[in-house]
C-alpha cells in the first residue's frame, strides 16, 4: 500500500511555488490588462469535443502547478484512510489529521475500534463535530470489517459501500489511495470547479462522477481528483476565487467570478501556495510546503 502518484519534478514545483511567489499569471487571450467582469453578451456554444481537450489541457496545466497533490489525510494503511475520510465529513482535514493519532493510538485495528467504550471514543474523536454520529459510524463499520472482511478493509467499491457511513466519495478516496483502483472522489471543491469550467451541469455527484469519467481516462482518474481538490482549496475557493492568481485563467469560463487584481488575488492563496502550512502532520517527502501544527500547537 502506498499513497499513489505523489511525483514531483524540481521544474514543476518551482512553478507550483512561484504561483505564489510571483504574480506572472496567464491571462484570458481576450483580456486586456484591466480586471474584467464576465460580458453579458451569450457566450458561442462549445463544442463538446472542444470541452474536453480544454478540460485535458485544465488537467495536464494543474498536473504542472500540482505535481504533488496527494490527500491531505494522514494515513498509514486502509484501514486509517477509511475512518480518517469517516471523520472528515463537515470538517477540515487539518482537524481529523490533528485527531487521528490519538484515535489510532488508542483503537488501532478494527476489532480496538469495534470494542470501544462509546463514550471514550466519542471524546476523541469530539473536535471533528458531529462526534456521536461518526463514533457509532466508526464502531459499525469496524464491527463489520471484524465480522464479514477478517479485519481487513474490502478492496471492491461494492463492498465498502456495505459499510455503515460509507457512501460512494469515502469508497472512491480509499479504493483510489490505499489499492490504487482509479476513482473520481466528488467531493465539494470537485463538484464546484467542474462547473465553473462547464465539464458538467449535473449536481447530483454520482451523475457529476460519471460525466466526468467519460472525459478521462481511468489512468487519471484519480490523480485528477487529486489535483481539482488540490486548486479548490487554495485558489478557486467557493466564495472568493482568486481568479487574478489563477494558473489556468485562461482556460476557464467562469474567470472573473472572483477577485482579478493579481496583488489582491495573491492574499486570497491558501496552504503553501499562500505561504502557510498544509494540511498534513505527515507530509509526503516532496511536498513543498510546511507541516500542520498537531493538536493544540495553535
Ligand atoms: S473561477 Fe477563477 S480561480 Fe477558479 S479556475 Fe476559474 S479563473 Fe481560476
């Protein structure tokens, strides 16, 4: 088992860093020097071919800002990823990281986790919200790991999607990180990118993960989740993209619904991109920005 696809070449995270370093952004071709608003006028109809070799090339372009997107859970086997992406339901991933290892400390395999006093796991795991739901989540699909998978956690989307609390988006990030099985993770930075760049109009994410699946090869598909992800939370944020700082402006329909002055786009990055930690107390190697804080460091 192994995180899969966290590359990195010195060339493309020199240019992921200088993002945020510099202001050289890519403009729109049609966009003069000034801030623009989005024109009123009705856009011509793209083709859908010409959608997807522009959604391949938004692909490859953050394939060059990114090259080391990887999930922001630390995790050291399946069975971490899993109860980690349980915990990250309606909270950051800095919080379940700042969580886990006192979880995993104290129930380490699924038969820990299934015998589990309820009240001593529900205070663990209390800083990543809704602490009784995901604790009777951890310990049902624990027990069902223990009784019908032997302790370990199925490899088939079919059978993780048995497990109590897990839907299609947790069975998608755990198949893709810890089997190396490709799956398109929707979560919501995934869904609201994918239709600012017009890849789909569907809401429903399981008709958004099969549109977008059609786009891709399977090859990518995980790498890509990785990557949308990845630029939801450091540039295309929900409220305030920073479409001014934005690598793939250029390529993207929806420029401009965010900020466009590249100085006040550069104070809108997050994470390393705005000079910040990541994410994770466990950073992959290549990973250039810095290490969360643990619990209670501030
Ligand atoms: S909306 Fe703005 S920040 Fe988001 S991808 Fe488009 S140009 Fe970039």
């Amino acid at each position: 088992m192994g995180e899969q696809g966290v590359r990195s070449t010195k060339k493309a995270a020199k240019r992921a860093t200088g993002a945020a370093a510099e202001t050289e952004v890519p403009r729109p071709a049609k966009q003069s020097g000034k801030p623009t608003k989005r024109s009123s006028k009705p856009a011509k109809q793209e083709s859908h071919l010409a959608m997807v070799r522009r959604a391949r090339r938004i692909n490859r372009e953050l394939a060059e800002v990114y090259p080391y997107a990887h999930p922001e859970l630390d995790f050291r086997n399946p069975f971490e990823l899993l109860v980690a992406t349980v915990l990250s339901a309606q909270t950051t991933d800095l919080r379940v990281n700042q969580t886990t290892p006192a979880l995993f400390a104290a129930y380490p395999t699924p038969e820990d986790m299934a015998a589990a006093v309820p009240e001593k796991l529900e205070e663990i795991i209390r800083p990543t919200g809704f602490f009784r739901a995901k604790a009777r989540s951890l310990m049902g699909l624990s027990a069902a790991l223990r009784d019908d998978f032997g302790g370990e956690v199925p490899g088939r989307l079919s059978d993780l999607v048995k497990l109590p609390g897990v839907g299609r988006k947790t069975a998608n990030v755990v198949l893709g990180n810890a089997f190396g099985v490709p799956g398109i993770t929707v979560d919501t930075h995934f869904g609201r990118l994918v239709r600012r760049w017009k890849w789909t109009e569907q809401e429903d994410p399981e008709k958004v993960e099969a549109e977008i699946a059609a786009i891709f090869p399977k090859s990518e598909w995980t790498m890509l989740s990785h990557r949308v992800v990845f630029h939801g939370r450091r540039i295309c944020h929900s409220r305030k993209p920073a479409c001014g700082a934005c690598p793939i402006a250029a390529l993207c329909p929806a420029y401009g619904e965010g900020e466009t002055d590249p100085e006040k786009a550069k104070k809108l990055l997050k994470y390393e991109m705005g000079g910040y930690p990541g994410q994770r107390l466990s950073p992959p190697p290549d990973y250039p920005g810095s290490p969360a804080p643990p619990l209670g460091a501030g």
